[in-house]
C-alpha cells in the first residue's frame, strides 16, 4: 500500500510515536539542549572528549575556533561590527540594517561552532525582548554589546548594559523619564520582568520609588554608548525601594543602586534559575534544581557560566530528556542544520519563519516569545512544520516552482548508492538520514515507519538509484515532521 505523505504522518507516525532517541542516549540530550541541533560531528566530538569537555569548551566559546563561520558570515559580521557614528553614517539606514539582525541570528545560529553562545544570546534576547521595528542602528549595538557581550558573563553587568542602551530607553520609556512627571514604565518592567519576578515579593511603591531612582536617565547623540544623565531631570529626594534606603542629594547613583539591589535580591536568583531549567530542562522544571540553581547563583554574585555548568551536569537534566518542545525557531533551525538548505535571498527566509509563527526579535511585548509547549500547540503551527520539512527537503531538492531563494545542499549529506559514503541498503538510508536529522540512527521500533515508506521487505533490502532519487528528500522531510523531532 503507498501513502502519501500526509497519510504517513497522521497514520504511521502519530500512531506510534516514538521516544525521541535522546531519550536513550545523553549525549544526544546534551546536544539538543545546548545546540540547535545535534550534527554528526558534534556527536562524534562528544564521544571523542566526553560530555562535560565538549560542555566546558562551549561555556568559554573564545576557545573554539569559529573562522569558518565568521568568513561564510563576513558581509553580514562586517556590518553588524560597525561603530555608532558609522551604523548611523549609512545610507538607507534602516533599509541596509533592518534585515541584519534576524539574518544574523539564523545564520550564526546554523553555521557557528559556538552553540551554546547563540542559545544563550537568544535566550536573554528572549529575557530582554526589544523587537525589531525602530532604530536599527540602535538595536544592533544594543543586541552586540549588551546581549550578545555579556551573555555567558555576570547577570548585574548585562543589566547594567541593558538598562543604559538607548534602544532599552526608547522602548520602555525611560528616556523620558523625569522627576516632574515620572514614568514608570522601565520600573515596573525591571522588577516584573527582568529581576524579581511577577511573584519576587516587590510593591507597588516599589515601583514608583524605582521610577524616581531612574529619573534623568535618557540618551545624547554625541556619548560615546548613547547613555546620558541629565541632574537637571532628576529627583533627588531621598528614596526606598525594597527595603533599601537612598540618601538625598545623589544623582545617577540612585539609579545604579536600583539596578544593583534589583541583581542581587534572592527573588532575582529565584526567577532567573526558574528561566534557565524552563528554558532548557523542562516547562515544569524540578523545584530541586530551581532551588540549587538559585543558591549557587547567590554563591557566584550572578556568574552565568557557573550556573549553566550545575544545570547541564545534574540528575535533574538528564532525567528531561524527551520533554521539551522545539519552538519554531528551534525547529526551523535544527532542519536548515540537518538538511543544508540555504536561503538565497532574505525574503524567503523571513517568510518562511513567518508562516512559522516565531519571526527573530518578532514579538512586540516586553516579555519575549513563549518558551514553553502549550502556546505553540496547534493544529495550524503542526500543519505549518509539515509544510515547511517538506519544503526544506523536497521542494527545495527538485526544484520546484515555489522554491525560489533556496538552494539544496542535501546530495551533501547524503551521497547516493555507490557513491563514497553512499547507503547500499535500505537501513542504511533510513540510518544516514537520522544522523542527519537527530545526531544518531533510531532505534527499530522508530525505524519501521521509514522503512516501510521506502517500501523495504526487510532492512537489509538493496536500495537501488531510482528509489534514492525519489524518496530520500522526502524520507528525510518525514522525518523532520515527525513527532520524535517535535520534541527533544
């Protein structure tokens, strides 16, 4: 009986529906909680070195030779390295740059050796959401040197960077800010969302005294980062914010007190930790690794790599495995770095992340886009990573009409019967292609449906040219559609 693609989904996948195969195999768990998707030679790295080497080398990215990616990306690095009186210099600013940093994210995202640190750059990207609509100048420099700088650094730094940005300012309302009409707006997002926590036990008087504390805080042209304190704007009056006291009479110190009494408060450790199991152990991450996460995080003044390093080496983790879903980015990631795919031109890519649902820097709300299951469940966004596997791989692969701005790389993954490299059986096909598509072959249970599509008597049957040609693209985009690689 032949199926098509659709009937193969609904009736043999869903059907049985697999564990994925991190879930027997850490290394694998590993690699999809700290890259975008595990490649064949990340696998082998890690069983060459061992798991917690290969999590030490990306802990300190500086270490890991990434001149392939940074020369395949050099147009793009060239541009986003521009100082602030050359970004604004330009011609059809925002034009040349408005494209930039979503490109950026995708490309450093697949490409880049440095995995970690493109997770964890989307992650506080994510935690210090500003979308990408306005001043593109000023969102490049403020995503490169307050984001992307201190991403594996300490938390209070980042926060200090974030809160000075002139994108920050502007987005929140804190350029305007001044002790005659005070605007609460950064205030109550600094407690609510960046530190404390909706739940981290601050006030509303909190809020309005952190308001006071920020006055005066705007930009000016002509700084070197855009920050500027204006005392004429200032309210200078004594304060108290979180039980601490502000003396009168001080001027941008009320501000840094703020901002240091928000970074080290025990909420803050709380709320943060909390993020990072949600993040990348699971939506309900176990209350004891939360707790030992936030102690550590006090014991290190808010050292990220510290924090990152228990998380990924404990019990807690390991025991994740299978539990989290890919978000869209995730997904669309993870199947450009298994299939090979290439965009040819910007609009394509933004398209497709669009009927994906998840856009880079896209969401407009200061919270950042959703990081657990339930807000990406649906039967459209399910219908629309069908869609685009397909798309990725046969579409793309055979040309079709509607591919254009893409380009197939997947002969380069897999080569054909014959071939250096080239699977001789059906198992081997169906083995090849999930190295590419989850790191390592399945297991035999989760092998059969793909056998069974490629119409195999038995595993070992041979697998001739014709039945290469025709069904390999589509063997690799079911298995990019199909349950086991929904979550990981």
């Amino acid at each position: 009986m032949t199926l098509s693609r659709r009937q193969f989904l609904t009736l043999k996948l869903r059907k049985a529906a697999p564990q994925p195969p991190s879930t027997q195999n850490p290394d694998l768990h590993l690699l999809n909680r700290t890259t975008w998707g595990p490649r064949p030679e990340e696998v082998d790295r890690v069983q060459q070195i061992g798991r917690e080497a290969w999590l030490e080398e990306q802990l300190h990215p500086a270490s890991i030779d990434d001149a392939e990616c940074e020369h395949l990306l050099a147009p793009q690095l060239a541009l986003f390295g521009l100082s602030r009186h050359d970004l604004y210099g330009l011609n059809n600013v925002d034009g040349r740059l408005g494209e930039l940093l979503p490109e950026l994210m995708v490309l450093r995202a697949v490409y880049s050796k440095r995995q970690l640190l493109e997770r964890m750059v989307e992650f506080w990207s994510d935690h210090f959401n500003i979308p990408n609509k306005d001043d593109h100048a000023e969102l490049i420099i403020y995503y490169r040197d307050a984001i992307r700088q201190h991403a594996l650094g300490k938390f209070k730094d980042l926060l200090l960077a974030t809160a000075k940005s002139p994108a920050m300012l502007y987005y929140l309302d804190g350029a305007y800010n001044i002790a005659s009409h005070p605007n609460e707006n950064y205030g109550r997002e600094l407690l609510e969302l960046h530190t404390l926590g909706v739940d981290g036990g601050y006030t509303e008087e909190d809020i309005r005294q952190g308001a006071r504390a920020l006055t005066g805080w705007t930009t000016h042209p002509r700084t070197a980062n855009g920050f500027y304190f204006s005392p004429d704007d200032h309210d200078d009056r004594p304060k108290q914010v979180l039980g601490h006291k502000m003396p009168a009479g001080r001027g941008v110190e009320d501000g840094l007190h703020l901002l240091a009494i928000a970074a080290e408060h025990p909420a803050t450790a709380r709320f943060l930790s909390f993020k990072l199991c949600r993040r990348f152990v699971s939506d309900n991450p176990p209350a004891s690794l939360v707790e030992s996460a936030a102690r550590l995080w006090q014991e290190t003044d808010g050292e990220i790599i510290p924090v990152l390093r228990h998380i990924f080496t404990s019990a807690e983790f390991y025991a994740a495995a299978g539990q989290k879903m890919r978000r869209p980015l995730d997904f669309l990631i993870g199947a450009l770095r298994a299939t090979g795919a290439r965009y040819t031109e910007y609009w394509s890519l933004w398209e497709l992340t669009s009927r994906l649902g998840q856009p880079p820097y896209g969401w407009g709300p200061p919270n950042g886009y959703p990081d657990t299951a339930e807000p990406w469940i649906s039967t459209g966004g399910l219908l629309e990573r069908w869609n685009a596997a397909m798309f990725l791989t046969q579409d793309v692969h055979f040309g079709a009409e509607n591919a254009w701005g893409w380009r197939s790389q997947l002969h380069q993954r897999i080569p054909p019967p014959g071939e250096t490299g080239g699977p001789a059986t059906a198992i081997e096909l169906v083995d090849a292609t999930a190295r590419q598509v989850f790191g390592a072959p399945l297991s035999a249970e989760a092998s059969g449906p793909f056998l069974d599509y490629l119409g195999a008597t038995h595993p070992a049957a041979p697998l001739d040219a014709r039945t290469f040609t025709k069904k390999m693209p589509v063997l690799m985009g079911l298995m990019l559609a199909s349950p086991q690689y929904q979550w990981c």
